[in-house]
C-alpha cells in the first residue's frame, strides 16, 4: 500500500498483537542521516504503534560493513527508543540456515544471527534509494544482517564474498532463506546516487510504502524506474517453490 507520507498512521498487522518478539532491521550501516539512512522518527512511529497493541520484546538489529561496533552509530542517529532492545549483528550467535530453494541462485546456506530465526515478527525499514540507477529497497536491507567476518573474503570491508557471487542473486537467495513478514519504504524523500560516497541528489516524494517485502520493492521499482533485478529472480523462485 502506498500512503501519503502526512496521512501515515502505522497499523500493526494483527499477528504483530500475538508476538511476543519483533525484530526491526533498520538502514543503518553509517552515521548518515535521513535518506541515507532509516529516519528515526518513522522508526520511532513504528516502535511507538506496536507498543499500543502488543507487550511484545521489541529489537533493533543492525551490522557495519566494518564489522565495528554498531553502538556509535545508532548513537549518531539518535536511536534512543526506551525497553526496546539496540543489539549489533556481529555480537550475535550465528547460525546456518539452509535455503529452502531447491535451486539456490548462489548461496545454499547461511549464516544468520540466531535472534532472527527467535523472533515471530520480522520488519525491514528502508529509505528510498536508488544507487547507480539500481533500487536498495527492503530487500536489500537485509543483506547487513550477515556477520561481515563470514564474507569479507579478501577485502578490507564489507560482503566481497557475496558481491564475488552476483549480490543480486545474493539478495533472492536470502529473501527466501530469511522471510521478512512486512516492508516499510520512507519515500518522503527519494537519494539518488552513482556510487557508495553518499554524494547525491535528494528528491521530494511524500510517500511511505506498507507491504510484503518483494511486493513493496516491486512497486518501488515501479515508481522509480529503477532496475532491482534479485525482484526478477524471486519471481523466478517463488514459481520454483510453487511446481
């Protein structure tokens, strides 16, 4: 659902009521504010809703492509929700999941930060951008969540392993293997960039989009124009999952 971003009100889903943990992976890799990163007042409107409806433990999980602590950045960012949980993806306990596609595009198993697989309702919050003409929707987001030391490969930083193997098959392989219950889009405003160097353009666009996660990337890509093609890939999955 795409709603005006001034007429937003979050809705908990009714399962959320049921919970009793929910995790929210925001964008939130570097100190750079809103768009580059999740805002914290869309964050803190999505906290503060599920509040009303459930007595759910309520977590925050992130990682950096340093593999350094993830604390001065959610600091940076003014995360500073009260009872909810901040924790950082490589102080977790890692497990191997395996993925459930019988034809994995890159990537059979993997290893997942095990208060992911503990908790009942999962939610990706991403803004609205767009990198080198390709969308980084919420999909996407979850690929921080993968402990840096497992994929680094040879390079200083970041998943090089992954990139190594095509990070758009990456992506669909682990939009199957981590299933996310809902997507958030901030698409109150749009940042289009050429590279990783944050330098850009910011478009106005007043709007937040509420739903599956590939369904919402779909129709971000849509919007945009922008290329996202793991999206082509898990249609392709999904039709593999359903013969």
């Amino acid at each position: 659902m795409i709603f005006e971003a001034s007429k937003f009100v979050f809705k908990p889903p009714p399962l959320i009521s049921r919970a009793r943990r929910v995790l929210i992976k925001p964008n939130a890799s570097y100190p750079m504010p809103y768009p580059i990163s999740t805002s914290r007042e869309t964050l803190n409107h999505v906290i503060e809703s599920i509040k009303q409806v459930s007595d759910a433990d309520i977590i925050i999980l992130e990682g950096t492509p340093s593999g350094e602590s993830i604390y001065p950045i959610y600091q940076a960012l003014g995360y500073d929700f009260p009872r909810v949980l901040m924790l950082d993806v490589r102080d977790c306990i890692w497990v191997e999941v395996e993925n459930p596609l019988l034809h994995p595009f890159a990537i059979a198993t993997f290893w997942i930060p095990n208060v992911v697989l503990s908790s009942d309702y999962l939610i990706s919050i991403a803004p609205f951008k767009i990198i080198n003409g390709s969308g980084y929707f919420t999909v996407p987001n979850l690929l921080s969540l993968l402990p840096v030391s497992k994929y680094r490969g040879d390079a200083l930083g970041g998943w090089g392993t992954l990139y190594d193997l095509g990070i758009e098959k990456v992506i669909a392989d682990l939009y199957f293997t981590l299933p996310f219950d809902l997507g958030i889009l901030d698409a109150r405003q749009k940042f289009v960039g050429t590279d990783n160097s944050f330098q850009g353009r910011i478009e106005e666009c007043g709007k937040i989009l509420v739903g599956e996660p590939y369904e919402l990337d779909r129709e971000a890509a849509q919007i945009s124009g922008a290329e996202a093609n793991y999206l082509t890939l898990i249609e392709a999955g999904k039709a593999e999952l359903e013969a």
